[in-house]
C-alpha cells in the first residue's frame, strides 16, 4: 500500500492563527509568525521550499493556503480533500465550500469553481511551477484567476470543509 500524500499547509499572518487536529498522518503546517513576511512571500517560499525537496516526496505533495483566520471545520476535513485528489491525475486544484463565523453567528458559504472571492485552496504538486502569490490583498483571489487562465481546472468540493472566523 502507498504512503499518502504529504500534505503543506501554508497560514498566512494573523492575530491567533489556529489549526485544529486533524486525522491525517502526513501534514505539515507552517505559519507566518514575527517578524511577519508579506504572506505572498511567505507563500511563495514555502512552495518552492516543497519543489525543492527530493522527487518522491515533492510528486506526493498537496499545499493549502490558508488565510490566518481559516481553520479546517472537522478532524476529517484534510482526509476528505486528500481523497478527492486521489481520484484522478487531472484534478490540480482544488477549493470547498465554508462555515463562516462572525458575531456569533455561523452561516455556510458556498463557494463555486469560477469564484471572484479571496479564498482559500489547495493544489497538486504537479501544479506548483504556477504558482506565484503577489503581495496583495487579494492574493488568493489573483492566484485563483491565474490558475484558470494557465488552464488548471478548479475542482470544487461542496462542502463545508473550512471554517473562516471573520470575528477575528
């Protein structure tokens, strides 16, 4: 049996950037912490970080980009998105939908593959070499479009997988 994906977590800068535990065996998470870099620096150099790593491991490797107010909504978020991945060699990048959290309220927020929001996503290591985060406050958003227009398709998992706490 196959060891699975090693998965890269990327949280950009935030108040109280959080993570929950997740049932996943393979994940690393790295946070922008002080002296905070522009987050797309931080990003941008925590995948050629993973480019740069041996072939197994680099071919095996899924990122996400996380804001640091986005957190996983269940223990099994990450294996429900590793698992989607794995059913076919063409799905590169991939985004959920959201429970959104503010003010003590929280409401679900669909997401869709050709969305103008600044969310969150995840990509394949096949499509790393695309990936370039401006410094921006939309940088999630921009990377999104630039993918589209380098013809990576943009699968979409509808369900709440993420959580966006905009009360922080």
């Amino acid at each position: 049996m196959s060891q699975p994906p090693n998965v890269i977590v990327t949280v950009g800068s935030g108040r109280s950037p959080k993570i929950p535990k997740q049932d996943y065996e393979n994940i690393l998470t790295k946070y922008n912490v002080g002296p905070f870099a522009p987050d797309g620096t931080f990003f941008n150099k925590s995948v050629s970080e993973g480019t740069s790593a041996d072939a197994a491991t680099r071919d095996s490797t899924i990122y996400g980009f996380f804001s640091g107010k986005t957190s996983f909504t269940n223990k099994t978020s990450l294996q429900k998105i590793v698992s989607f991945f794995q059913q076919s060699d063409l799905i590169d990048v991939v985004i959920c939908d959201f429970v959104v959290k503010q003010n003590g309220f929280d409401s679900y927020l669909y997401t869709h593959p050709l969305t103008t929001a600044d969310i969150p996503f995840f990509i394949h290591a096949r499509a790393a070499h695309q990936i370039n985060f401006p410094n921006n406050p939309f940088m999630f958003q921009t990377q999104i479009q630039r993918m589209r227009t380098v013809n990576c398709p943009i699968f979409h998992i509808a369900q709440p997988l993420l959580t966006l706490d905009n009360s922080l």
